[in-house]
C-alpha cells in the first residue's frame, strides 16, 4: 500500500492489484493535505495540513480524528 497526501484528499493505492486501485481515504475538511504516514500497528494515517497548521490523525474508514 502506498499512501498519497493531495491537497484535498487522502488516498491510498494498493499495489496488489494489476491497475494499482486508488481509493480516498474517507477524511473530512483537508484543506491543504502536504505529508502523510501510516501506522500500521495502530492503523492510524497522520497528515499535516498547511493551510491551517496541524497535525491530524484519522483511521483508514475515516472515524477517530483527531487534531
């Protein structure tokens, strides 16, 4: 899995699949996405948002944010 912040959005790209599937990551309000990471122990994706400057946090469905 490959994880992409684009501005707007949050997507992931599977590479298991012959076409990469690209998914949204199900997150509200990003504004201006710049970096991410993931954690896989916890599944968390961590982002930070230039426009208004934080960093957050949500679980791959979308719920659990924070920040």
């Amino acid at each position: 899995m490959i994880f992409l912040a684009r501005n707007i959005d949050l997507r992931m790209i599977s590479l298991d699949t012959p076409d990469f599937t690209n998914s949204i990551i199900p997150v509200r309000r990003v504004t201006h996405a710049i970096t991410l990471d993931f954690d896989p122990v916890d599944r968390f994706v961590y982002w930070t948002d230039d426009e208004i400057r934080l960093i957050q946090r949500a679980k791959l469905d979308g719920s659990g944010r924070l920040g």
